[in-house]
C-alpha cells in the first residue's frame, strides 16, 4: 500500500451544540472524558515510518468517542439503520449499541431500521421500514442474523437519496462490506451535491477481514472458533481412519486471514491453502505429492483452504452476483474430487472426508470477544454522526478506535502478505513446503 495517506474526515457542518452526555474535559477528577478534536491515534508505531510528514492528517487518524459539542439537535434527527451483504456474526450486536446509544444518551426518538439493504430504499421493492428503540433491540444481540435482514444489490444512489429525503432521514448508517461503503460513498457525493445535510458513517462488516486501516472486523473472532471446530472434527476423523484426510473450506474470497488464524489457533492443520499464495496440484512440489509424503510419515493429513484460494486452477463462472462480486469456482469440491481422482489413479485408498462450516459460521450468534466489539463500534459510530462527521467508517486501529474516511478504507483489499510474520509463523504450524509451486511458476509469477 501507498505511503500516501489523507486522512482528513469531512464534516456537514460546525458543531454549536453543547452535547447532552456528562461528560468531563478534566483529567483526574474519576469522571469519564470527552474525546478532543486534536487527539489523533499514529497510522504506524513503527519508528521512521510517515515521520517527515509535516500535517497531521497524513500520518494520524482521529481518534473516536463523544465531543463536547455536537452538529445535530437531537429533537430534530431521524436514524437509518441499514445492514448490506451475507450475514455475518456480530450484526445485530451493531445494531443494538446504535439504538441504545442513541436513545439513552444523546435522547434521539426517531429511529428506522430499513429492511434487506440497500434494496429496502427501492420504492419498487415496497417495504417500509421498521421503527427501533431500546425494547425492541433489548436482546438481539444475542441472536445470529439481522433483525433487519440483508441483502445484496440495490445500489441505486439517486433512489436511496431520493428516499432519505422522503424519509426526512438525516443520519444514516450503514453496516457492510467494502461494496456497501463504496455505495455509502457515492451516497454521500450525491447528498453532498444536493446541498442536504444528512451524514453517512459505516460500521465495517466484512468477516474475511479484508478492508484497509482496521485491526480485525466484527465476527471474525468468532469465524475464527467456528472454523476451529470444524478442523478439530476434520482431524478427528483423519485420524481414525487409514490414510485418513479431512479437507475444511473456510471464508476468504480475496483474503485468508480466516484460515490463516485457523491454522495457528489449532495447530492441527497440515496444509494451509489461501488465496494469496498460489500452489499447484501436480507435480513433485504440487500438493498431491505432498500429501502422499506427509500420509507415508504421519498416516493423515488435515487440509484447510480458503474459498478464494486455487482459483487459477479453476474454470471461472463468469457469473457476478447482486453486488457486483465475481463468483467463484468451488475449490473445496474441487480438491475433495482431484485427491480422491488422485489415490485412486495410484492405487492407494483415500479416506476423505469434507467440511463446509461456512454457512453454519455466517449465521452464528457473537462470540464475547466480538459481542464487545460491536458495542462499541455502534457507539462510537453515533458519537461521529451527531457531531456531523459524514463519509468515514469507525475502525480499531493500533488498539484505539478510529475514524478512517470511507475513500481510504476501500482503496485497497487488506490481504495477507506471504512475506509477514504471520504468513511465517503458518508455514512452521503446519511444517507445509514454503511453495508448492514450480521453480518455472515462481519465475512468470
């Protein structure tokens, strides 16, 4: 990723109005403490990087929390809520603190919860929207889903903004992935050329964790322990077989961030497979061959490939869906049909067994750790909005929670670099070949 960074947060107007939350601006005196507008978190802790950077906003994202001063009365505000693209655990958490946040502490009264995402702005899709408040959110967070479900496409900026203004809607969040904030951006680009003073903020939802300038995203932790019971399964039945295989798909179309975290959380994976790091099937360095060799050594093997991974080896669909998003070939299939195909053509017997958990992962409710997340990715995301932040999302950045403008944030897939620590310390868990590739693949890569 480029050095370069701007990340100046636009606002829709001057904040005047003194905030109802009583809050402190003094240090020790045991109360709880408005965030200043000049306290920034550093983009990097690494020492030399950015430093020659002479403005602020080059090298530093402004920190998140409640101001003193706010741009909104809330008498006069109407609340959206909308949730974009697959489930994804942690959902109904977001939306929760949004509502509560908004109610309980800034006394806001008119809160709607459009249905099935971006579409519930179509007026042909013909659903009205759901009215919010702290009963109804009472205890969602502790179930799977949406309440206001969600889908994809819809992406239609002049309807949508045609409907915030037929809504009198002027703030508006918007939880989902990188498609969803690309939308929420051109979203705001039309509000802002309409002269209306509506505010945009996102809430990050992309459980592959493949958006730019935030630490981790809500759900993945809990991916993370749903995926780990699937490989625990998986090695279970390798194990008790002869010559026993048990093959995992996982999320991660573009990013393995999922089975790489897999991978060193259960240390039972054998071959870690993503979509950053090519490998091929065939061949003395290809992966039949060495799983023939780890099935000689050890009797069973344990495969963990995420959905994007092995793609160049596929025939491709050329089919998008709703939302744009290429899809793709079923590499766990795939796999599961080449390496029974493969110990079948050799004469060796193949006990494979395969695991799709994905579905089973999506839907699931929180973990703790991400339940927390969401409780306070929904408040900050509020403190934004009243202050009229607008085209930003609200992040975890180097363990501060951030305010990063949506143009940043999507500039770039955030992906596993297979030159980092992380991609290290897979490649000594699983003890797999550093490649699988061809001497002649690595050179035209």
């Amino acid at each position: 990723m480029s050095n370069e960074f701007d990340f100046r947060i636009k606002k829709i107007g001057d904040c005047k109005i003194p905030s109802p939350m009583p809050f402190s601006n003094i240090q020790g005196d045991r109360i709880a403490n408005f965030v200043r507008d000049d306290q920034y978190v550093l983009h990097s802790v690494i020492k030399g990087d950015n430093q020659d950077k002479k403005n602020v906003y080059e090298y530093a994202l402004e920190m998140a929390g409640p101001r003193e001063k706010v741009f909104f009365n809330p008498g006069h505000i109407h609340a959206g809520i909308v949730t974009c693209g697959g489930l994804c655990p942690g959902l109904n958490g977001v939306i929760r603190a949004i509502v509560r946040t908004l109610w309980q502490r800034y006394n806001v009264r008119r809160i709607s919860g459009v249905q099935y995402g971006y579409v519930g702005f179509m007026p042909e899709s013909n659903l009205p929207v759901k009215t919010l408040d702290p009963d109804i959110v009472d205890d969602i967070h502790n179930m799977g889903g949406s309440i206001l479900g969600s889908a994809r496409g819809g992406s239609d900026v002049i309807k949508i903004v045609d409907a915030l203004e037929q809504l009198n809607m002027n703030m508006l969040f918007t939880i989902g992935g990188d498609g969803t904030q690309r939308c929420a951006l051109e979203v705001t680009e039309e509000i802002e050329r309409r002269n209306l003073k509506i505010t945009v903020v996102g809430v990050p939802k992309t459980i592959d964790n493949d958006i730019s300038f935030i630490d981790k995203s809500f759900g993945f932790d809990t991916a993370v322990s749903k995926a780990e019971a699937a490989v625990h399964a998986a090695h279970v039945e390798a194990k008790s077989a002869i010559d026993g295989m048990g093959l995992v798909k996982v999320m991660g179309r573009e990013a393995g961030f999922i089975a790489a975290h897999t991978t060193l959380a259960t240390s039972d994976v054998n071959f870690c497979l993503i979509p950053e790091v090519p490998f091929r099937l065939d061949g003395e360095r290809g992966l039949l061959k060495q799983l023939e060799r780890r099935l000689d050594r050890r009797k069973h093997a344990v495969i963990l490939v995420a959905e994007g991974a092995g793609q160049e080896l596929l025939k491709e669909t050329g089919e998008k869906d709703p939302s744009g998003n290429k899809k793709l070939a079923d590499i766990g299939l795939f796999l599961k049909d080449s390496i029974i195909s493969h110990f079948k053509s050799i004469g060796r017997e193949a006990n494979l067994k395969y695991i799709d958990p994905s579905y089973m992962i999506r839907a699931s409710k929180a973990n703790p750790n991400d339940s927390l997340y969401c409780a306070r990715l929904g408040a900050n995301a509020v403190h934004a909005a009243m202050t009229g932040r607008t085209a930003m999302l609200i992040s975890e950045w180097n363990n501060c929670f951030v305010h990063v403008p949506i143009q940043m944030a999507v500039s770039k897939k955030n992906r596993v670099d297979p030159e980092s620590p992380l991609w290290r310390d897979v490649l000594e868990a699983t003890q797999q070949p550093i490649t699988m590739m061809d001497t002649a693949d690595k050179k035209n890569k």
